[in-house]
C-alpha cells in the first residue's frame, strides 16, 4: 500500500483553482477520477444539452490535469464499486470529493461514504466547493429552514466571512496510473449532430468559465442593475452553466466581484455589484431549499397546489417546447433555447408563466423540457424557478400575477430586437407591431394559440379555486 496516494472524485466541481478536495489531496500523490454513473442519481440524470457540455468540460480538465503532469482517469459506474477497484489497483489510502446536494446524490453519497469507512480501507473526507454555505448552517430562529428569500439572504449576509480563492496545486503524480476509458466511451456526444448553435454560443472549461467573467467584469457589471431584465442585451453574466459544473466556484464569482467594484468604482454603479451577488443568494437559496425539502423536485412545496387542475394537451406542449404560440417574447424565448442550450432569465419568468398559466399545464412538464435542453440544468435552480412562476413554492410569485407577454415584450424588448433575432418572420413587422404581429395593418398575421386575455381569467379562476379549497 502507498498511504500517501489520494483519489480524487470529480463530479460537479470540474476545476483546479478554488477546488477544496483537490488541494486537500495535493500534499501526496493525486489520482484525479470521473465516474459517469447516470443511473445513481435518480429520476434526473444529465439531460441531453448538460451530457454535451459535461464532454467538452471533462476534455478541458484532461487537458488541464496534463499541464500540470497529471491526468483524469475516466469509469463507468456503479461509483462505489469503481471506488474500490481503484483504492485496489492504486494503493489509495484515502479518498475525497467536494459534495453535492441533489437528493439521490446526497444518498448515494452518504452511502459510499458509510461503506468506505466500515471496511476500515480508507479515510474519505468530503468538502464544499459548490456554495457559500452549506445548506444546515442557515435556519430562522425556530431553528427550521427559511422559506423566503429576503430574511434567508440576510443571515446569509450576517455570518458572510468567505476565505480568499485557494490557487490550483501541484498534482504530485502516482508511480502508475491505473487505466482509464476513453471520454468518447461514455457515449455523451450526440449520436446525430445537433450541438452546432452550442459550440458557437459557449466555451466549456475552466478557461471558457473564467474568461467569460472577465468580460462580465468589463463590459456588463456596471449596468447589470439596470441590463439584467433586457434581453435585447449582453447584460447578464452568462455563468450559470459553468457555476453549475464547477468550472467556477461562487467563492471565486464573489470575491472577483467585490474587488472589481473595489478597484473601479464605476463596476460597482448603482449598486450593481449588491444587485448582482444578491443572484448569488437566489442560487444558495434554491440549494438550501431542495436541500431541506427534497419532495420538491416533483411535488408542490406548497400541499394545497396538489389539487390544481392541470391540462393534459400534449399539442399544445409541442407548440411551447418548440416556440410556436404566436407570442413572439415566448417563441423568441424557447427558440433561443433549442438553438442555444439557454435562455435569458427574464425571458425564463415569461415562458414559464405562459405554460402554467395561459396554457395550464404542469411546471413539471415545463421542468422536465427545460432539464433536457439547458446546458445549465441545475436541479436545484429549476426546481425553484418552476415552483416560484407557478406559484406553488417558496417565496413564490402570486398566483393572481399572471404575466402578459405583450406588455412584457414591450417593456423589456422596446425595439424587438431580440424577437426579430429569433423569429426572424418578424424581421419586416413595424416595431409598434412586433410584439402583437396579428394586430398589424396589412398582410394577415396568424393568431396566438390562446388569448392571452381568456387564458388569465381562466388561470385566475383555477387558481382561486385551490386557495378556497
């Protein structure tokens, strides 16, 4: 045995700065692993868009891993096994991973974790590389989760005390390395090739991750206040997938932020650094809550929302997923989607409303689509993004708040210029038109698949038909 070997899990933390397991284990000699294990976590394993993304991150860390003299040894599960083939084949010692929250994960996890240690192998230490905080460290003053954001992020904000961004290690090698799959054996890459808008929108990797804060930094932080809600404009971040695979740490997100707005005034105008870490929050929030109440990723948090009387019209679903309602915020919005693998989170709000409240049907249907086509598909965010829209969950949107897709066009979308980039029929309609084309003078323009005027009264009167109940 060589006590002083370590392996290293990967999972959702595909980085070497700021990675907590990774420098944990750099004192000895570095086995860095990826198991792809898709069964073990649950009813949600990778969807299509976040599989692409997970290859291109995975060949960036290989080849990052091997400019600095190591390398990532690739398996198929199931992990506890592969973990102890490896602890056999290495001489391991010890093993670590920064962990997860997803509910399955966490079991799974917790599992291996207990095994592991029964047989007396190893010693397994886990770390958090994901949040700022972990999940059972924030409670009200019951001492039970927050379900609303505001009193959350305020404790959040009481006890914030974050450590400086720890550097990428050396990675002492092993005397040999054990074998390893080719990334192309875990089949992620899409039979048929449908990922060109992907690769011409997004570059994976840690590299891809810490540039693209760089141009956040300089180009959209200082408007983010007032840009956020537009999009029409590069006024977003654009982190979110690479949050989600770790490629950038939040520790790293925040303390970028506050030393720009630190250095440059001007970063930080109009409180857009507050308004931009308070984004942050709303992601530990989401985290917190599934963390706490994992029934949510298919049930209502709220019990009452179980009695909703939802539609089941399977043409119509079609009609939304591939943006054809006639509202051309919606279309442009899941347009944007298929094309992309992301949509702007303004635009997410509008879509989302648009199923579960014009159309009535399920969050979980809009969920379930969203989770297959986003490469930045986080149990965690969509889970609480869908609840909020439809009104079911914590510190949701009212129910009687039904937007209207027209007036939010309008709003958000003055000269529609992003509806005319992704429904490009729309290219020669008048901007006082573009937002509601059927209405235009002249060539005859197809109706909405429902009118948004009916469907808010028949949501209204559904919804208040579960608050009297």
């Amino acid at each position: 045995m060589h006590p002083s070997v370590t392996l290293v899990w990967f999972r959702h933390d595909l980085r070497l700065a700021d990675n907590p397991a990774l420098s944990a284990a750099a004192a000895g000699a570095v086995v860095p692993v990826f198991i792809w294990a898709p069964d073990e976590e649950g009813d949600w394993p990778p969807g299509a868009a976040a599989r692409w993304w997970l290859y291109q991150s995975l060949a960036r860390l290989d080849a990052d891993l091997r400019a600095h003299g190591s390398r990532l040894i690739v398996r198929r599960g199931p992990a506890l096994a592969v973990l102890r083939r490896l602890i056999s084949e290495t001489g391991a010692a010890r093993i670590v991973w920064n962990r997860r929250y997803e509910p399955a994960v966490v079991a799974r996890d917790t599992a291996i974790q207990a095994a592991l240690r029964a047989e007396d192998a190893v010693t397994v230490d886990t770390f958090n590389s994901a949040l700022l905080f972990e999940p059972w460290t924030i409670a009200n003053r019951s001492g039970k989760p927050f379900q609303v954001f505001t009193p959350f992020w305020n404790a959040c904000r009481v006890t914030m005390q974050l450590d400086a961004p720890l550097r990428a290690p050396a990675l002492p090698a092993p005397q040999q390395w054990p074998p390893s799959l080719a990334l192309a054996d875990l089949g992620l890459e899409p039979a048929i090739d449908w990922a060109a808008g992907l690769r011409a929108a997004w570059q994976p990797g840690e590299t891809g991750a810490t540039e693209q804060l760089g141009r956040f930094l300089d180009h959209a932080a200082a408007h983010y206040a007032d840009d956020r809600n537009r999009p029409d404009r590069r006024g977003t971040s654009r982190l979110s997938p690479h949050l989600h695979f770790g490629e950038l740490g939040p520790r790293q997100i925040w303390h970028a932020v506050q030393t720009a707005a630190t250095l440059d005034p001007q970063r930080g105008a109009l409180g857009a650094a507050d308004a931009y870490l308070r984004q942050l929050g709303w992601r530990e929030f989401a985290h917190h809550l599934l963390f706490h109440f994992p029934r949510t990723v298919e049930a209502p948090l709220r019990p009452e929302f179980a009695r909703f009387p939802w539609r089941d019209d399977p043409d119509v679903l079609r009609a939304w997923q591939r943006g054809r309602t006639g509202y051309p915020i919606i279309d442009a919005g899941m347009r944007e989607l298929w094309h992309t693998g992301w949509m702007h989170n303004r635009v997410r709000m509008l879509v989302g409303s648009f199923l579960v409240k014009d159309l009535l049907l399920p969050w979980q249907a809009g969920a379930r689509w969203f989770w297959d086509t986003l490469v930045d598909a986080d149990l965690a965010n969509n889970t609480l993004g869908w609840q909020w829209v439809a009104g079911c969950g914590a510190d949701a949107a009212p129910y009687f708040r039904v937007f209207n897709p027209v007036t939010q066009g309008e709003r958000f979308d003055p000269e529609g210029h992003y509806v005319r980039r992704w429904v490009p029929a729309l290219q020669h309609v008048s901007t006082p038109w573009v937002h509601q084309p059927w209405r235009a003078p002249g060539d005859e323009q197809p109706q909405p698949i429902v009118d948004h005027a009916v469907a808010r009264q028949r949501a209204l009167a559904a919804f208040a038909r579960v608050k009297r109940a």
